[in-house]
C-alpha cells in the first residue's frame, strides 16, 4: 500500500478509536473521514461474486432489526478478521450511496473487541447527501412547545392562498450536535418551478412573524429517506389542511422513542 493509502486508512481507524457512547462529536468526525475520499476507504466484504464482476453481492448482518453491509478499515483489519472471500475496496462515499437508499447502514470491523461500530442508514444518507445539509443523528423529534400561535397563523392563512399547498406539519427537531430549531414539513401537490417558487414566496413572507433567533426549517414530505419527514408522517398532525378546508386540530405532543427516531439504541463499543 502507498503512504498516502496508509495515510487514508490511519485516519478511519485513528476516528474509530476515538468512538464511544455519548461522544458525537468524535462519531461526527469518523463521518467526515469516511465522507472524504482521500481518508475514506473501506474494504466492503463480498458474500458472493468478484470485485467489479455484475453478481458482486455485499455480505449482510442485522443488528436490533436493522440491516448493515459488513466492512473492515485496512488490509491489516482484513487478515485479523480471517475473512476468506472476496472483497472490494472503494470509498467510503461511495459506500454510502449505494447502501443508504436501500435502507442499509455500514458496519466497520464487526471482528474487532467489542463488535465494532456500526454506521445507520440515515448517517449515511447525510454522508452520501453532504454532512453539512443534513442535522446530526440520532434526532430527538417531538411536537413544538415554543408558542408562536401568530406565525402558525400567517403561515396558513399565506398557504391558503398558494395553490400547490396541500398541507403543513410541523415538528420540534434537537439534533445530537448544533441548536434545536422547528421544522416546517411542506406537502405539495406537485414539484414544478412555479410551485417550488410559490412555495418558497410564501415561506419567505411569514418568517417575519418568527421571534429573533428561532431557527426554522423546512423539508419536503416527499423525502422518504428524511428522519425528519417519517417522524412528521407518522407523528404529526397537519396544522393547515387544504382538503380539510380549514387548520387542523393539533394533535398532542408526541414524544420520540428513546433512541432517536429512526436510530437504533447505542451500541456497546
């Protein structure tokens, strides 16, 4: 291996060592190096076919009902894990994109003391998407107790007057790293420009209703692979209905489950 692949492999695994329970910054970190191509190799381990060959099939573990593509960080974590079929080294990023639209995490050394550390679907979504676009995990998600009755107001009353706008949800979003903020989950009857640039109009004339230095967000209902928008579909109640022909009742606060909604609870390194 080149010094710049040993290079590579050194930061995965020096950002794995750092990963305890309760430390996400240290977890954002093994992120972001395996988001980055230059320090981002794993060695994905193959249950069937060749590297390159049309039938390579990704081996699979399940871990509390979720499913993991095993990997190992080096060629060195490769001997150590006595793994004696095929494999395929690519990046970490391309990892993540192939896995997290199926729902799949990514799960390095699982050979190593203490099983190793397993990497959710929804981390590698953000991974896959940008780091930076998407709010650390796991999410604390729940009904908003900030009262701003006028902005829910003027929302709806600017959505009843913007014709892609089916309905409106919203949610009280904690991530594990940076500020709380309400999101907005915009459900609309079609994607085209002139509705996304409605859409976006009528954000834009109700934020001034918002006290200073309440962030706020918004996502798409559409979003099948957001945290956010499954919570808000499972969870949250329209606050304006246009089918409904007028604001529904709120619905009462719902708490998420322990471990972050869409997370599963913290492993044991």
């Amino acid at each position: 291996m080149s010094a710049s692949g040993t290079a590579a492999t050194g930061q995965v695994e020096h950002m794995l060592r750092q990963v305890t329970p309760g430390r996400y910054d240290a977890y954002e970190a093994l992120l972001r190096a395996l988001a980055t191509p230059s320090t981002g190799q794993v060695w994905m381990l193959l249950w069937h076919g060749q590297a390159g060959s049309p039938d390579a099939q990704y081996g699979a573990m399940e871990v509390d009902g979720h499913g993991y593509a095993p990997c190992v960080t080096s060629a060195q974590e490769l001997s150590a894990s006595g793994w004696n079929r095929s494999y395929e080294v690519i990046d970490g990023l391309e990892a993540a994109r192939a896995l997290y639209p199926d729902h799949l995490g990514l799960w390095l050394n699982p050979h190593a003391p203490g099983g190793g550390v397993g990497i959710p679907w929804l981390d590698l979504r953000r991974i896959a998407t940008g780091l930076e676009r998407q709010p650390a995990g796991p999410l604390r998600l729940s009904e908003p107790a900030v009262e701003i009755p006028q902005f829910y107001a003027l929302l709806a009353q600017h959505a009843h007057r913007t014709p892609a706008v089916r309905t409106l949800r919203r949610a009280w979003v904690q991530p594990a790293l940076g500020a709380p903020y309400l999101a907005i989950g915009l459900d609309v009857y079609d994607a085209s420009p002139a509705s996304v640039d409605a859409v976006r109009a009528m954000m834009q004339r109700s934020v001034g209703a918002v006290p200073d230095g309440l962030p706020v967000s918004t996502v798409t209902m559409t979003d099948d692979h957001d945290p956010v928008v499954l919570w808000m579909r499972a969870q949250a109640r329209p606050f304006y209905d246009r089918e409904a022909h007028a604001p529904a009742v709120p619905a009462a606060p719902a708490q998420s489950p322990a471990a972050g909604y869409g997370y599963p609870p913290p492993a044991r390194y």
